[in-house]
C-alpha cells in the first residue's frame, strides 16, 4: 500500500494513480486490476481544507473495457459518509468524464443446523479410530445479489426445511460409516440380532471425517436448494468446539 495526495479532478486523479502503478511494476494491460479505497475528500473541503485533503490509499485499480471499480470504506478517515460504486466513463457536451453507477453488493446468510451421530475414521492414528460420537454443528451460507420481496437472500426456514430435514431423517441419532468399513459394519449388525433393533446407518462412498462431511452437504445443498435464486458458497462443519472443518466453492 502506498500514498499520494487526492488530486483536484478526476482525470488528474485517474492519470495519477495510473503512474503511480505503473511505477510500481503494475502491468498496464487492458485486464489490468487495480481497485482504489479513497477517503472522502468532500468532507476534508467542507472542514477547510481544500488544497491538501487527506491522502488515499491504491490497492489495485479495476480497469477493463473502460470501467473502472472504486471500492469506499463504509466510514472515511473523517467520519465522513461514503459507499460503493463503478466509476464508468462518458461524454457530456464533447467533454470526457466520469457517471457513478451503483455497484451491486453481494449478500450473505447463514443458517445452523445441528445433530447428534455417530462415526468411525478408518486409518486414524488416534482414537478416532474407534465408534464414536458427536454433536455435530452445520452452517450453511447461502449468497445472492438481489434480496427476495421480503428483503432476504432466503427464508432461513427453507434452508432448514430443505438440508435439516434431510439430516434429519439420514443422519440424526444414528451412524455415518464408510461402505468399506467392515469392522463398523459388524458392529451394526450385533444390534439386529441382540435386541431387534434395526440401526440405523448411513453408508456413504468417503471416510466420514469432518471434511468429506461438509464437501458432502455443499454438493447436496446446492442441488437441494437449486430452485431457489442463490448460491450455496460454503458449508462448516464443526465435529467439536474446537475442530471446524469447510467446503467451499
């Protein structure tokens, strides 16, 4: 990150920040990225101090067919109130200029859902190795553009109508064990013939550890919720308090 002082126009701006990448090693290409965080000068003119506003800071500067990306801080170093926006050039009475377009936002939520199983890691090293259990912690994060008539990305219920239910009914109070674990496969098979029970076990084609689980229900989520006008981008497994694991796309 570098400094330099905000300039009086916007070409002056733009020229600057030009150099000052190129002097940097940036390649000048048209796929060229470079994206600006600029404090906001209105503000510092209105306090006085016109001719030497406080400096912004260059990351990169988004530069492709002709647009340009400046991102704001929600606040300035001023206090001063600012957003988001494309800046994209125009011409007005045979002069060159910039219009600010609204930059659309990407939104997110999340959902928790939880459950209570059972698990053996073939090949671990440790205890883990052993029939065990947990109560597992899923959240599921869902991503859109736009927000639905009510002003949501999705109805947190969907979510839980839709993945909950389908953990409810495979996975809660019962087993996840690999279809090529025959010792696990045994020990299910004693519940049958020992008291009647029928066990219930989910087979599935991976080791169930925290990560194939949560690779797992991304893939499933987004199939289950592919009707609906969002993105599942990322499931999070938690196997314990202190163990996480994600999947995301």
């Amino acid at each position: 990150m570098w400094k330099m002082p905000l300039l009086q126009t916007g070409r002056d701006w733009i020229g600057r920040c030009w150099r000052a990448a190129t002097a940097r090693n940036v390649k000048a290409t048209p796929a060229w990225i470079e994206r600006v965080i600029a404090v906001d000068a209105e503000r510092a003119r209105l306090q006085g101090n016109p001719t030497n506003p406080p400096g912004i800071s260059i990351h990169a500067v988004e530069k492709h067919d002709g647009v340009q990306s400046v991102e704001k801080p929600t606040t300035s170093a001023l206090g001063g109130n600012v957003g988001y926006y494309w800046r994209v050039p125009e011409t007005v009475e045979g002069k060159r200029t910039w219009k600010q377009v609204e930059k659309p936002v990407q939104l997110t939520c999340s959902r928790r859902l939880q459950f209570s199983a059972g698990h053996r890691v073939v090949g671990h090293e440790s205890k883990c190795r052993h029939l065990h259990g947990h109560n597992w912690v899923v959240w599921v994060h869902a991503q859109a553009w736009s927000l639905d008539p009510v002003g949501r990305v999705i109805d947190f219920g969907v979510i839980k109508e839709h993945i909950g239910a389908w953990i409810d009914e495979r996975w809660d109070h019962g087993f996840i064990l690999w279809h090529g674990d025959t010792s696990g496969m045994k020990a299910m098979e004693t519940f049958s013939e020992l008291e009647g029970i029928k066990q219930k076990v989910f087979y599935a084609d991976w080791n169930p550890t925290a990560e194939n689980l949560a690779k797992y229900l991304l893939t499933l989520s987004r199939s289950l919720l592919k009707d609906y006008n969002i993105d599942i981008t990322k499931v999070t497994v938690y196997e314990t308090e202190n163990g996480v694991a994600e999947a995301t796309i």
